[in-house]
C-alpha cells in the first residue's frame, strides 16, 4: 500500500507538530553551540585581552569558565568560579541561567525525539507529513527559521548594547542582579560583552548553515523527485 494508513486529520496534526519540533531543534541545536563548544570561549582569552583585563592568567581563567560551565550543565554542582569572587546576587544569577541552559538541552533532545519518530513513521507509511508547493514541511519550517537569525542580525547591528538589554529583560524579568559589579563579581571582567556578541554570531551562523543546509537538501531531494517521475512517465508512453 503506497499511501499512508493514516487519516487526513491525523497527517495534518503530524504535520504541524513536526514543524514546530523541528523548528525548536533548529533554534535549540544552534544556541547549543556556544554552551557545548567550550574551545569557543577558550580561543577568545587571549584576542579579547582577558588576562589584561583581570589580572589572572590564562589557566585560571579557563579553569573559572569550566567550574562555570560545569554547574551550569551538570546536577549536582554548587555554584564556583574558580579564583574569581563573586557575590550572593550573583551566584543567584548564574542559578537562573542553569534553568536556561538545562531547559535548551531537554528541548534539543526532545526535539529530536519526536522528528526522529515522526520521520520514522512518515517513512514507513503509517502517517504521511504534508507538503506544499513541490516541497516537505522541513523545507518550509527551514524557510522561517533562516529568516530569524537575518531579523535578530540585524537588531543587533543596529544597537547591540539595547537588543543585550532586552535579551536579558525577556530572560530574566523582574530582575537586575544581571547588571554585575566588577568589584564584587569579578568574573565580569573574563566573560565582556564581546564575547557575548560573538555568542550570538556563533548562534546565528549555526542557525543559518543548518536552514540553509536543510533547504538545499529538500531542493536536491525534489529535483531527483520530479526527474523521476519524468523518466517514469516516458518509460509509460
């Protein structure tokens, strides 16, 4: 049986929910990418003058952003930054991001959970996932989601300093105990806003290579389609 068992209904309803698990595991995957790739921070140390700026070394810097990241991303962990020191309001924020960071990874695997078994299902036969105009949902759901990070580029050129401010009031509503002081958190002066931007460019190009990679791979996937069926319907007549 070459059509999906499926009702319509239920094809549409998967259809949709693959959209968004897809889209999430686009946007999820990409702002992994900073929180994952620790060499990231490791090689800005260096071109970002961190140890000018603090007056530790390069070993003591990394081994602050490790104990970071480690709590961060890892149960069990109580909050440390190595030799830099560091206030309650801080340490307070560092537990809000911890809710952040672990929330993006249960999204990335979940995510990818349920696009694996919905492709699964779509590819046995047991359901079939909508398309439209030649093109799978993956295609379109691509389309919107390359279309964020050239919107928030350009924000972001446009004032970096206000779309860091906004970022952090969406984030963490209600609360300042992001606005950091040097004198009493001095992991400030090892994590600037630089690093920060360079953080959102990370994101962004990772969101934009995957949109991009997947757009081209449904483009390919549909010419081979259509060449296809072209070759079939000569062979018939």
């Amino acid at each position: 049986m070459n059509e999906a068992k499926a009702p319509r209904a239920v094809n549409v309803a998967a259809t949709v929910l693959f959209a968004c698990a897809f889209f999430i595991l686009l946007l999820s995957f990409s702002v992994s990418l900073p929180i994952l790739n620790r060499w990231f921070y490791y090689v800005q140390i260096g071109p970002l003058g961190l140890e000018r700026a603090s007056g530790h070394t390069y070993a003591e810097i990394k081994a602050a952003y490790d104990e970071i990241l480690d709590y961060l991303l890892l149960p069990g962990r109580e909050f440390g930054a190595g030799v830099f020191a560091f206030s309650a309001d801080g340490a307070a924020h560092f537990v809000d991001c911890k809710f952040l960071f672990v929330l993006d990874i249960a999204l990335l695997g979940a995510s990818a959970g349920v696009v694996a078994v919905l492709l699964a299902l779509h590819f046995t036969k047991t359901i079939r996932l909508c398309g439209a105009a030649g093109h799978s949902a993956a295609f379109w759901t691509a389309i919107a989601a390359v279309a964020l990070p050239a919107v928030l580029g350009c924000l972001i050129a446009a004032d970096f300093d206000r779309a860091f401010e906004v970022f952090h009031a969406l984030l963490f509503p209600g609360k300042d105990n992001w606005l950091f002081d040097p004198r009493t958190d001095e992991i400030i002066t090892v994590l600037p806003e630089k690093f920060f931007m360079n953080c959102a460019i990370f994101i962004g190009a990772g969101l934009a290579f995957c949109s991009v990679a997947t757009i081209a791979a449904d483009c390919i996937a549909a010419h081979l389609k259509k060449d296809k069926l072209r070759i079939k319907y000569r062979r018939k007549y």
